[in-house]
C-alpha cells in the first residue's frame, strides 16, 4: 500500500518514538535553565551563554551523522544489510575525529568570553559549565551515529527508550551538582554541564547495551567484528554530511550569536531570550521528528527504486507539520506567560519572554515547512542545496535584518531582543520558500542516487 493514508500512518509510527526522544533531549535543556534559574537569573545566564557555545559545535558533528541515516534507509531499502555495520564503524571515526575538535575548541573557549565584557561572576560560572560539558562530547557523538543506524532501519523506538533514560539521569544529576549533595559542594549553573557530561555516556552506554541484546539487531551484528577505518567511504560519507554539518551549524550558530549580542544588555534580557529560545526548541521537535521520519522513508523507498512514492511521502509529511505549526502556534500566543512563569517568577522577565514568544508563534510555521522541506532533500542526498539555502537565508538575511533592528536605528529606536526575534521570523521564511523550491525541483528533474559503502 503506497496511498496518502498508508504514508500518514507510517510517518507518525516512526516520528512518534523520535518526537519523545527529541522531547525528552530538549527537557534535559528544559530542566537545565529551570533548575539554574531557581539558583539566580546570573546562573540560568551561565547556561545560556555556555550553550551558545557548545551547542553550534556539537551540533556541527551531529548535523554531519544527521546525513548518514538516510545512508543507512537507503541500503535497508535495498536489503543490503550487510554493509551497514562497516559504515557504523566509518561513521563512529569521523565522530570521535569532530568530538576531539569541539574538545579543543570549548577548552580554548575564555578567549572568546573575555571578548564579550561579561559580569565576572556570569564569566566564571559560564567557564565551569563549559569545562564540564566538553568531556561528554565523545559519548554524544558516538551515540548519535549508533542512534542514527537505529533510526536507519525504520527502528525508532530505541531513540525513545534512551530518551527516558537519558531525562531519568538528568534530573538527580542536577540537584546534586547544582545545589551540592552527597559531599558534592553546590555549583550552581555550572553543576548543570557536569550533570549533561553525565548524562551524555550513560545514554551512550545504554544504546551499546540495547543493540546487542535486542532481536532486531541480532540480524544486523553491529558490533561481530572489528572494521578498520576505511579512507574512501570515510570520505565518502564526510562530502555528503558537511553540507548538512555547515547548514545546521549556520541555523544553530545564528540562535548562539544573538544570545552574544544580547549578553551585554543584561542577565534579565539574556534570561528572557533563553527562556523562549528553550520553549521554541521544544516546539521544535515537533516538525523536526516529522523531518527525520521524512528523510528516512524517503531513502527507503530510493533504495527500493520507487520515487514516486518518495514524493508522495515528502508531500505527505509538509501538510502533516503544517497542521501541527498552526496548532501549536496558537497555544503559544495564548499561554506565554504562564509558560515564561514556569521558567522564572521576575517579573521582567516573564513580561519580556512573553512578548518574544508571541514572535516565535509566528515563525513556527515557515520553521515546519523549512525543517521538513530538508529532510526530505537528506532522504534525496541532496545536502549541498542546504548549505547555500541556509548560509543566504540564516545570516544574509535573518542575522542582518535582526541587527540592524536590534542594534541600529536605521528602522527607528533600536529593538534589542525583539529586533533580534523579527529577524528569525524573515529568515526562516526565505529558508521555507527556497526549500520548497529546491525540493519540486529535484522531485521533478530526478537525480542519481548512489549508495554509499
């Protein structure tokens, strides 16, 4: 069965595992600013201004795994099992080969803080959260291409299980690193890196143990034998992901430079914009777990040479987030301040946090077509069109507009956050249209798809 109520059902059968494992990823962000703010507004700032850093690093080396489970889909797709486990162990050296350089980039990180004239005691704390997260940079990388050759085989419900795992080691590891425990001094905002670290290798360390006593991999043998790294599909497999690696760094990094830009104005400002950029990213996942499901189905029907059910599937995932943008935004609009009191109970910041979330409801919309939109291209291998869409959209327009609101009085008094958030709202609309373009236009001229490994 290839029709649109078929494809519905099986995009939500294969989102639904991936939305509760990105959900519960984004609540260990959730729980991270939440039990910081309890401390002071400067600690939650910490984690802000930590995460703006380790995050578009990190995300770099995911969004280059991001591109080999459509690899994986394909040659399920084909029933070319076999070479599935040599790509696991080719992905996992480009992994440790980008985790070591986040390490070095985060350990050489104060330069780039002493450029931002903090608050000493925000610096401090900011340096100590940094210091802590980067030793679980190994551990989620390597989990990411583990997660990735699950997600691969149409296999989502491990990505859920680890989730819950991943959030039931947060929440302890925090107070204890937080607010001290057990001998443990209290550290404030920067427990929170520690706790994460933590949590980082026991999630890796239960996806090892779930591949190898699970039936469904008991086929696959992921890890029967050792594979030597192998040059040419290494290579191979870093041409198609950097596109990816570059757009999601460009998406990522735009959302951290503003959080830089806004550093100087005020814990009370920064503290606002992380509260609606940490309640947008949970909204997020919504979109995005369709877009992965997207990119996987896709791939799997490339492999089996049907891609007029591929396009078929793209069509079907775009409305199925569109429905769900709209739904969401409206709850947005009308609960924002009482989600921004679920964060912090100042009233500046709640007033403040409220009034960008009422701009973040509106771009939730072109954020699910643009999200989806290139998950399908993933599925199609076309990832270098990302890295173009993004760079224009992301920082030619979304940065600049946003700046030159914020910032300058070009439009008039300068806008601060707000200006910042209006920018988003232009430059994910561009991505959304470009995207779409992209996509009919590969769906209508075809291309060749070649099988990695």
């Amino acid at each position: 069965m290839n029709n649109t109520g078929f494809q519905i059902k099986r995009l939500i059968i294969l989102a639904l595992p991936v939305l509760i494992a990105q959900v519960t990823q984004t609540m260990m962000g959730f729980i991270d600013t939440v039990m910081a703010g309890r401390v002071s507004a400067v600690d939650m700032a910490a984690v802000a201004v930590g995460t703006s850093l380790w995050l578009p690093a990190i995300l770099f080396v995911q969004g280059l795994l991001m591109s080999f489970t459509p690899v994986f889909s394909q040659h399920h797709g084909a029933n070319n099992q076999q070479v599935i486990p040599s790509l696991i162990f080719q992905a996992s050296y480009i992994a440790i080969i980008g985790a070591i350089g986040v390490m070095i980039f985060l350990a050489s990180s104060t330069y780039l803080l002493d450029l931002m004239d903090l608050e000493p005691q925000l610096q401090s704390l900011t340096v100590g959260y940094i210091d802590a997260i980067l030793w679980g940079a190994p551990a989620f990388v390597l989990y990411q291409v583990l997660r990735g050759c699950s997600e691969g085989i149409s296999y989502t419900m491990p990505t859920m299980v680890i989730g819950f795992i991943g959030l039931a080691v947060n929440i302890p590891a925090n107070y204890v690193f937080i607010y001290g425990g057990f001998g443990i001094p209290a550290m404030g905002g920067a427990g929170c890196g520690v706790a994460t670290a933590i949590v980082f290798w026991a999630m890796l360390l239960a996806m090892i143990i779930y591949m190898l006593v699970d039936k469904t991999f008991k086929e696959l043998k992921p890890f029967s034998q050792f594979y030597r790294p192998h040059l040419s599909s290494m290579w191979s497999m870093i041409k198609l992901g950097m596109p990816i690696a570059l757009s999601i760094f460009f998406e990522v990094s735009l959302f951290a430079i503003i959080a830089l830009f806004l550093a100087p104005l005020g814990a009370t400002v920064v503290a606002s914009h992380q509260i609606a950029l940490n309640f947008s990213s949970i909204v997020f996942m919504l979109p995005l777990s369709i877009g992965i499901a997207v990119s996987i189905r896709i791939g799997y029907y490339l492999g089996r040479d049907q891609p007029e059910v591929a396009a078929l599937v793209s069509k079907v995932g775009l409305g199925l987030s569109l429905v769900l943008a709209v739904c969401t935004a409206l709850l947005t609009v009308t609960f924002r301040h009482e989600i921004a009191l679920l964060y912090n109970d100042n009233p500046e910041v709640v007033t403040l946090a409220g009034s960008l979330m009422m701009l973040a409801a509106f771009y939730q919309i072109s954020d699910s077509i643009q999200v989806v939109a290139a998950g399908a291209l993933r599925g199609y291998k076309d990832t270098r069109s990302a890295f173009y869409i993004t760079l224009f959209s992301y920082w030619g327009i979304g940065m600049t507009a946003g700046y030159l609101l914020g910032y300058t009085q070009l439009f008039g008094a300068p806008l601060g956050a707000k200006g910042f958030w209006i920018g988003l709202i232009a430059g994910l609309t561009v991505a959304a249209i470009l995207f779409a373009i992209r996509l009919k236009y590969i769906q209508k001229h075809g291309t060749k798809f070649q099988l990695v490994g």
